[in-house]
C-alpha cells in the first residue's frame, strides 16, 4: 500500500499531481505517544493509560473512569477513521465508551484483532496497544496544525474554530473560519501571533493561557523535528483548551538528533516490505501490480513505471537501488520483489552512470541465483562497460531475457506474463 504522500492538514495547502508517488519521509506516532510528547511541553492533554495486554484493562480501566464508571477504549494505529472503522473480526467501531466493569471483555475483542478504516486499505492495520482514556467534558471542538508550507518557506499555523473533522470538509463547509499564520522559523511564534490564532479559534476561556497552549505547541514542532502538528480536535472544556486528539510526524532527516523518538518506531503498522528497504537503504513503494521493477534513479524508476503501463502491464512496485548499489543491496532488492506474491515478472532497468554495467550484471546474476529468482527476469543494460555486462549476462546460465531499450525491456515483461 502506498502510504500517505500528505497529511490531510497539507493536503490543504498543497495539492501533488495526480498519482504522483513519494516515499514517506516521516516518523508518525501513536496517539498515546503523542500525548507523552506534549504533556512534556506543558501541553493539556486527556489522562489516559497504554495497555498492552487484556489483563492490564481492569486496572487502567479504573484508575480512568469517570463519575459514571465510564472509559473511552481507543484502538492504537497510525491511521485516521477509527471510530468508524470495522474489525475484521465483525466489532464496529475502534473507539467505544463503556462501563469500566466491561472494558476487559471488549478489550479481548480489539487486542491482536485488524482494524480496518478509510485509511488502511482493505487489508487493515493490527491493533497491538489500546488506549484507555478518561471521558472528559468538550463543549466544543476546534482544529489546529502546525505545518511546513512551501510558498513561505517555513511553518504556518491553521486554525479553524470548528472541528473534529478532516481539514477538507472544514475547508468545503467553513471556508470564511480557517485561520492561516506564517510564522518566520528565524524568530519564532511571537505574542502576537498566538492571540491572533487563539481569536481565530474563538477561544471562550482563558485566552492567556490558550495562547501558552499554542505556543508550547510551536516549541515541540521546532524542537523535535516535526514535519507536522495536527490537533483535532483542540476542545474546550469549561475551564481549558485541551489537545484531546494529535497527528505528530517527526522528519527521518533528524533521526540522529532524536533518538528517543525514533525508538518509539511501530514498524508492524507498516508494510514490512518498506521496513525491509529501509534497513538497506533502498527506496521502495509496495503498489498492486505484477511486474516489478528495480531500476538506479528515481526519474527513471518512474519512466519505467510508465512505460509498463503504456505496454498494458501494470507495475508491483517503485523501487530505487540508487546510484552505488552494493551487491547486498541488490540482494536485498530481489528478496523484497520475490517476497511479493503478486510480482509475476522483474524488469531491471540499469543505466550505469557512476556504477559500470559489468559490475552491476555481476551483482544482479549472483544475487538472482542466490535468492533463487522463480519468475521470469528481464534485464535491460545501458552506459559504461555495458557490452561487457551483457556478455555477463549472456554466459550466465540463468533464464532471463535481456533488453536492448527500456521500451523494449518493458514490451518483453509485459508479454511474458501474459
């Protein structure tokens, strides 16, 4: 599945072309993680507790209960609609209220089950941890994000005084009530600019310290790294502005500055094959296609993407070795295409720049044969040395097909699937 390119915030202010592919450069986290992140900023956040196990329920559940003998279950993954989201095993809904007295039974449902939402794909994401969260009192709900904004080169804050919905139908439904600040990231949030959002949102309590609240929100954006903030809804109680839901992604670029955030990583909430690249250092996109496709560069990942689909094939993947691949690396790359049961075919398209065709032919024969290639493999050299790698290719003894051009390359994996 191909992971969000956007956040539904930045989705607001910049629209990608249409089928344009990207490899996430982000870290996201849960919500109870979240929440741990902001209270360290002084951020008001809804008390609640991460259960891990069925058997830790009762007791969360009773440390959190209201007057009422009421929690709020919360499904922990990374992805929006939980609420309305279905378990494959029939319960509907990822997030419930009830009884304290009955949270461990309906725990045993959730925990270990998929869930899936408008933002999983059919296939769902596993529930591992759930969040028992105290029910608290909104008297309304507001949004508010923090992102980075490419026509201003830096952050911008938006703010909406209605909320507890995406951003795109606030947008449709309110388009008078969204709030944009630029702020200059070489001075910061200042006074100002706070009360000014704090204004936009409508705040009816103390404004003074809303305005703290959005500024400590703007801290952690800085000081962690973040690509964005995203609270909805920021919610009212009768006597504060609570961050009672937030989105955080955190930029891989910053991984060595925060380690103690990178740790927090749930790689089973993502596809294992992106999980796989990522510790070789290659670029890939799992897509629904049967051919797939290992090329160096990602402009020509994406021609030869394209050129499959001119020929009436259909690409499995996006995948970049880069420019340098090491012969583990190329291994790497075939065990991730042939761990895809959908891939019926591979097209290698190789333009030997920086690398030589020789090199690369040597690199691809043996790691073919020793992840033991089941499909059919086409292979397509062009650059330096690249008669001495096709000789490589030739003489190796391997069924595969070489290609003399990329529309070439990409007419003989259509064809050999067909």
């Amino acid at each position: 599945m191909l992971r969000r390119a956007a956040q539904a915030g930045s989705r607001l202010l910049d629209r990608s072309r249409a089928g344009q592919l990207q490899q996430q450069r982000y870290l996201n986290v849960h919500e109870y993680q979240g929440a741990q992140i902001m209270s360290q900023y002084g951020i008001n956040v809804p008390p609640g507790i991460p259960v891990f196990k069925v058997d830790e329920v009762p007791a969360a559940a009773e440390k959190m209960k209201d007057e009422n003998g009421e929690v709020v279950v919360k499904s922990q993954i990374l992805a929006g609609g939980r609420g309305l989201g279905k378990f494959t095993n029939g319960l509907q809904g990822g997030v419930h209220i009830c009884k304290a007295s009955e949270a461990k039974d309906l725990a045993a449902k959730m925990l270990g089950g998929i869930l899936v939402t408008k933002q999983t794909g059919a296939k769902g994401k596993p529930v591992n941890t759930l969040y028992i969260a105290n029910k608290m009192k909104l008297r309304r709900e507001m949004y508010f994000a923090i992102l980075l904004d490419r026509s201003t080169a830096g952050p911008v804050m938006i703010g909406c005084s209605e909320g507890g919905t995406s951003i795109e139908d606030l947008a449709e439904k309110f388009p008078d009530k969204i709030v944009k600040i630029p702020i200059d990231i070489r001075t910061g949030i200042t006074d100002d600019q706070a009360m000014q959002m704090v204004e936009g949102l409508k705040v009816t309590t103390d404004k003074q310290a809303a305005a703290e609240q959005i500024k400590g929100l703007y801290r952690l954006f800085v000081e962690k790294d973040c690509t964005m903030v995203e609270v909805n809804p920021l919610a009212e109680t009768d006597t504060e502005v609570v961050a009672a839901d937030a989105k955080l992604g955190f930029d891989d670029n910053a991984s060595f500055r925060q380690q103690d955030l990178f740790a927090m990583r749930d790689e089973s909430q993502e596809d294992p094959r992106e999980v796989a690249a990522g510790k070789y250092d290659l670029n890939y996109i799992g897509l629904d296609g049967s051919i797939g496709c290992m090329v160096n560069g990602a402009g020509l990942a994406m021609a030869t993407m394209d050129i499959i689909k001119l020929r009436g094939g259909s690409p499995a993947n996006f995948l970049d070795v880069g420019g340098n691949a090491s012969e583990d690396q190329v291994v790497a790359a075939f065990k991730i295409l042939t761990s895809d049961p959908q891939v019926k075919a591979i097209l290698v398209n190789i333009f030997g720049g920086i690398m030589r065709c020789d090199v690369i032919a040597s690199g691809i024969v043996n790691a073919a044969k020793q992840v033991g290639v089941k499909v059919q493999l086409v292979v397509r050299l062009e650059g330096t040395n690249v008669e001495r790698g096709k000789e490589i290719l030739a003489s190796s003894g391997m069924n595969l097909i070489s290609a003399n051009d990329l529309d070439d390359a990409a007419a003989k994996a259509v064809a050999s699937i067909a």
